[in-house]
C-alpha cells in the first residue's frame, strides 16, 4: 500500500518579487530534527524540487542543474507537503539576502537602521516572525554576525547557503508598494556591513564574486562614444581622464575603435602627451584583467557627460547612479530547465548519469519528445488534438547526442510507439503512418532539411510538406494519397513525434527565418547543446528503463480519453489566450518572436497534457504545476531559437550585420575617405580597410562589430588582421584592419 502524501497548499499563496521570480535558485525546505542535538531547535532543510536534498558544492554544476524558478519551487513545496519555499543567491544574481534575527520587539517596532532599510526594499517576516529578511541590489559577500552583544543578529548571503521565503511581506512593504522592489541601498548596508562585519571600507571586491572582472558592456556604437566624449574637457584631471580610457577599453574590448577615439579626444587638449604614449597607456590596461578589480565601464563617461550637460534620446544615462557600477545588466544565457517532478525527473536524471557528455537541455527535450509518443493517439485534449511533439536539437558532433537518442529511443520502444527511421521522401513517410503513436529520430536532420532547396529534390521537398500537415493531423482521420491500384487509407489520429539532431553550422544552412515563417520552426520545440561538455570520469553504467519506468510506460498503451483542466489552470489558459494575443499585436507581422507567440499556447498545451497523462494515466488533468512548466519550456526554447537565428542562420543579426561591414569595408577601399590618420591612409593604399574607418559608418556597438568581422572570416569572405606603418621618418604605428583575400 503507497504511502498518504501531505500536501501543504497554503504556500500557493506565497508570492515573490518580481525580479526573484524567474532567478534560478530556488529550493523547498522543511524542518527536521538536528541529529546531533535531538532536543534543540529543528533545521531548516533544503531539498530540490523532485524531493532530494541539497548536497555536494553549493552552486557547482549539479547543484544549479537542480534549482529551479519560484513558481516550480512553490507548487513543488505545496504538492510534496513541505514547509515552504527558500532562495539560494548565486553570485551572478547580483543580489543580497539581508538576514535580521530577533529584530522584533513585542510591540513590532525594529531597530532604525533595519527599518530604514525595510522601508525602501522588499522586507518579510523571518518563520519564527522574531525576524526580518530583505533583498537588495548589490554584493556584500557571506558573513554572519550573531546577536550577542549586539542589539539584533546580522547575516548577508550572497553566493552560499540559502534563505528562506516566506511571503508574509512586512506592512512598510504592502503600505508603500514595495512587492516588486529590489533597491540598492548601499547607502545604507555598506556601512552596516562595515561596522557589523568590521570591514575595512564599504565595498571592497570578493574574490569569490563571479561578476568582479566580469562587468557587462553598454553596447554602445562608435559614433555615440565619441558624442559623449564630445562634451568632456580633454584636459580634466589625470585620474578622469583614465578612467575614460579604461571605460574605452572595455566596451571596445581592447581593440583600436576606443584607442582611436580615445587619441583623437585627447588631442584636442593642451596636456596630450602623444600617440604613442597614449598607445602605451592603452596596452597597459590589458594587465587589470585578472587583477580582482571591478572594471571601469562606460558607465562612468555616461555619468560624466550628463553632468557636463549632455542629452540624447538614443543613449539612456537617467539610470546611472553609480560610476564604477552600472545599472546595465548582461544578456542572460540560455536558461536550464529542471526536468518536470516524477517519471520525466527520474528518467533525465538515469540519463545524464549515465551519458558521456551531460546535455542537460537536450536531455530534456529528448525524453519530452519520447513521452508524447508514449501518449499514443487514444489520450487527447478537449478539442481533439493529440499530444505529439517535433524537437530540434543543434549541438556540435561529439557533444553527446547519440546517448540522448538511444534513450529518447528505449522510451519509445518500451512505450509501444512505432519506431520510423530517416525519410527518404514525403509519400515514404505517409506510406510508414499507422494507429497509435509514432516516434521518428533522424540523427542529421540538417542533411533532410536542406535538401528542400534542392531543385531536383522535390521527394525530398515533400517531406516538409507532410511534416507541416502531419503536426496537426492528429486531430482528426487522415486519408493517404490515392497509389496506382490502391485505394485510399484511413489513419486515425496519426500522431507523428519528431527528434532531430544537427551540427549548428549545418543546420543554419539548412535554415532561415522564413522556415518560421512557412511554419516549420515555429512548431518545433528547440533544444541547442553545450559544445563544451566535459567527458565524465570513470566508467558509466548502460542506460537502461528500470522495471518501474517500464511498468509506467507499457501501461499507457492502454490509456484513452479526454483530458480535462482544473479550475486555475482552465483560468490561467484564458489568460494567456488575452496576453499572447496582445503581444503579437505589438510586434511586426514578419518578426520571429511573432511567430513564436502564435504558436506558444499550442505547444505548451501538449506538454502540459504529456504531464498530465504521466502523472494520473486513468484521469489526467491539466493541474497550473503541468501548464507552468509547459510554458517555461516553450520560452526557453523560443529563446533559444532566436539566439540559433542570431548566430548561425542566413538572415539574421550577425549575418546581416557582416553584410552591411563587408559593404562599407569595399566603399570604402573604393573610393577612401579624404580624412583619415596617415597609418590608415597607407592601409586603404595596401587594400586593407581599417576596422576603425568601418566602425565609424556602420554605427554598430563594438560586440556586434566583431561578430560581424567573425562571421567574416568564418565564411573566408573577408580577414581581420594588424597593420603596421613604418615610415621613413618618426616612429610607426599600427591599426587593426579587415581585407579580402581574393583582392591582394
């Protein structure tokens, strides 16, 4: 007889800010009995959300492959019966947990400095509700001061250990309007730290914190750093006028671009030592990368110029408040998904133990992909539709994405599927279509894909046609084309699932944005792989479905029936059909993220339907856990997607960027510029374009310069190189340049 599980719904209540809800960090948490005190005050346990506890090295590779966001860890903490929900802070959250103990008097009033802070920020009752726990910008490492001979205890986390979270917000934060606040009160909290921690100054850098070193660039273009530069005096005193250069230097990531308008601001004032002195100045700065300091950024000289007067609507200063830490955050990557509570848990988790490479992503995917074709087509959601699911996977070879079909494969098999190999054409995949559900896996589906715009492969055309049809075929009977002396066939329901794998390049060969469009990418679940996946040490054991997975499975063949919604997760549908709706209209008809959006609900539905089958085969509902964690799938993937399009698909960013720097570089060979430095001028003569004369007209942020020119180079069409002047008279000089090889 299974155990009764206690369910704890009262932490479906709870609610975050805003700016916490989505950081990957979350945990659930209980109180347990210390082993090695009985009678003491019980722990507070962190556990992930699929029940195990919280082990090995805090914010390792395992641990973070394990947290999760603030919704899943909630309804997770509600469904499994446990206390509550709790944060760990990561240091690239750029966040600080402020942990007050026994601050609260029995009349409630606290202590002034804790209330000013708790005024101005999100703040909340500690559980015992003696304490006050509240977040803020900033890092000020992991330090503890107890409550002995101070009026209160004092703790901050800001990359170990976690918090816990109650939601039971204090009234400052309801009075006020905080619920969505996460200030930056340095102000305040340094010299509390100061003087609790007895630091030696207000923030002085960790070497623990991930982001010292790592400060995000602006993302400004050529042309609006030399518009700020415009309104500064060349000659302001010499510890100013570095920092320019070193904000230069970082967002121009060292290269000639900042050195250059750098020079060309400096020689316009009495105190301009030289070009080469400025050269060795500029090279000098190579040598605080690694030296533990945080980097000057672009956000000083943006802070400088609007206190000199300056104003321009394209280049936002307004924010900036601190000059050697800017309010700019980095361009987040791709974020994992913990694999949702239960078979799926359990199956990713004996997968990525046992893989070569761990692909956490497109493990994932994989196994989502296979439990659809577990569904079959006898399980359906209220309009009909079936449950099957196209996955996408772009990893480079070697990466590890044989082990991730064997096992999206032995799901299948156990599931009773019907496995399809590589389809050699669009009637040899209506010819192989049957009852029941289908599992397709094509280890290089770049090579069917591109085969589309072969013109002498209308075959092989065929197949995107049918791939197109057979995503919403399930939905009804399809009938097989007419074949000489054969009738027509009848299939019920034919539920097609789709895995395919490719190399990035290939793949964005095969590709463009018009497949978005055309509505092939659209319906496909993205998944794009570590390159860098370490080997795991030692010997692995064979992946293999124990006799529980398989039990689960095999008993799905005999599942049918509608699934039905519970009440908040048919309101939360509503919802989104309002707010999907409404961003669609906000976006252009042929943008990406447009297309993405009118499909979003769909996918998102046959995933949370998926979950639901494997969760209650005999009555499944669709429960706001499933279409939660469906929802955060079909984003992280659209995200991914559009980042693929960016890096490697004909047509997008970086492409159409290289274009645009490979018509200026050859403008301007062909007819040069009148004014231009004398190192550059001899450049143009030799048919080399330097890079800075490029910048200046293509009105690109340096980032997007350079993968430009990568992008370059990486297709032979153009080369990047230093060019050295050394004329007959004085001393040389040097500028980094672009070329075509087929024109020296």
């Amino acid at each position: 007889m299974e155990s009764v599980v206690t369910i704890a719904p009262q932490n479906l209540t709870v609610e975050a800010p805003a700016e916490l809800r989505e950081l990957q960090g979350w945990l659930i948490w209980r109180l347990e009995p210390d082993a090695s005190n009985p009678s003491g005050k019980p722990l507070k346990v962190p556990y992930y959300v699929d029940g195990g506890k919280r082990y090995g090295k805090q914010g390792g590779i395992e641990d973070r492959g394990r947290m999760t966001t603030f919704a899943a860890a909630r309804d997770a903490a509600a469904r499994r019966g446990f206390t509550g929900v709790g944060l760990a802070l990561m240091p690239e959250f750029g966040i600080t947990a402020l942990d007050f103990d026994n601050c609260v008097d029995a009349q409630g009033n606290l202590p002034p400095v804790v209330r000013d802070i708790a005024s101005q920020t999100y703040a909340e009752y500690s559980p015992s509700g003696k304490g006050i726990r509240a977040f803020v910008r900033g890092s000020y490492g992991n330090h503890k001061s107890p409550t002995e001979g101070n009026d209160f205890g004092f703790e901050v986390f800001t990359s170990n250990g976690f918090v816990t979270f109650t939601g039971n917000a204090m009234p400052y934060t309801d009075i006020l309007g905080l619920e969505d606040t996460v200030a930056d009160l340095d102000h305040i909290v340094a010299p509390l730290c100061a003087a609790r921690f007895r630091a030696t100054a207000p923030r002085v850098p960790d070497p623990e914190d991930f982001m010292v070193g790592r400060e995000p660039r602006v993302g400004l273009s050529a042309t609006q750093m030399e518009e700020l530069l415009s309104v500064l005096d060349p000659d302001m005193p010499r510890e100013d006028w570095i920092k320019v250069g070193m904000a230069l230097h970082h967002e121009c990531e060292g290269d000639d671009t900042g050195f250059y308008i750098w020079d060309e601001w400096s020689a316009q004032g009495a105190k301009y030592p030289s070009e080469e002195a400025l050269r060795t100045q500029w090279d000098s700065f190579d040598r605080r990368k690694g030296s533990g300091l945080p980097n000057i950024t672009m956000a000083t000289v943006m802070k400088m110029a609007k206190e000199a007067g300056y104003r321009d609507p394209r280049v936002d200063i307004s924010p900036v408040q601190s000059a050697d830490l800017p309010k700019v955050e980095a361009t987040p990557s791709p974020p994992l998904l913990d694999p949702f509570p239960g078979f799926m848990a359990d199956v990713t988790d004996l997968a990525l133990a046992t893989a070569h490479r761990r692909q956490p992503a497109m493990t994932v995917l994989g196994v989502m992909v296979a439990m659809a074709s577990a569904c079959g087509s006898k399980i359906y959601l209220p309009d009909g539709m079936r449950l099957n699911l196209y996955g996408l996977c772009a990893a480079p070879t070697g990466s590890g994405k044989d082990h991730i079909l064997h096992v999206s494969g032995e799901i299948a098999r156990a599931a009773g599927a019907r496995r399809l190999g590589e389809f050699a054409s669009g009637a040899g995949l209506e010819d192989a279509l049957c009852e029941g559900g289908m599992f397709a896996s094509i280890d290089e589906i770049a090579h069917v894909l591109s085969a589309r715009g072969d013109h002498s492969g209308q075959h092989m055309r065929d197949v995107e046609k049918m791939l197109l049809k057979l995503f919403s075929a399930s939905k009804a009977e399809y009938y097989t084309r007419v074949k000489a002396g054969t009738a027509s066939r009848c299939v019920p329901n034919p539920s097609l699932n789709l895995i395919g794998f490719a190399v990035p390049s290939k793949l964005g060969e095969a590709l463009t944005e018009g497949d978005i469009a055309s509505g092939l990418l659209n319906r496909m679940l993205i998944a794009v792989g570590d390159g860098a996946a370490r080997p795991q040490p030692g010997l692995r054991e064979k992946f293999e479905l124990n006799a529980r997975m398989i039990s689960k499975l095999e008993a799905l063949r005999f599942a049918s029936g509608a699934i039905t919604f519970s009440v908040r997760a048919a309101q939360r549908v509503e919802e989104l059909n309002v707010e999907l709706y409404d961003a669609e209209q906000r976006l252009p008809e042929e943008a990406p993220e447009r297309l993405l959006l009118s499909r979003k609900l769909e996918k998102a539905l046959r995933i949370a339907g998926v979950l639901s089958v494997f969760d209650l085969p005999g009555s499944p509902q669709i429960e706001i856990a499933h279409l939660d964690w469906a929802i955060n799938l079909v984003e992280v993937s659209d995200g991914m997607l559009l980042r693929f399009i960016e890096q490697h698909m004909h047509g997008g960013k970086v492409q159409a960027n290289a274009a645009k720097v490979k018509g200026i570089a050859h403008a301007i060979l062909t007819a040069p510029p009148v004014k231009c430095r004398p190192t550059e001028a001899q450049a143009l003569a030799k048919g080399y374009a330097p890079v800075s004369l490029v910048a200046n007209r293509c009105h690109l942020n340096v980032s997007d310069m350079k993968d430009a020119i990568a992008q370059l180079e990486m297709r032979g069409d153009m080369q990047k190189t230093t060019f050295a002047h050394a004329p007959t008279l004085g001393k040389g000089s040097k500028c980094d340049v672009i070329y075509f090889p087929t024109e020296l």
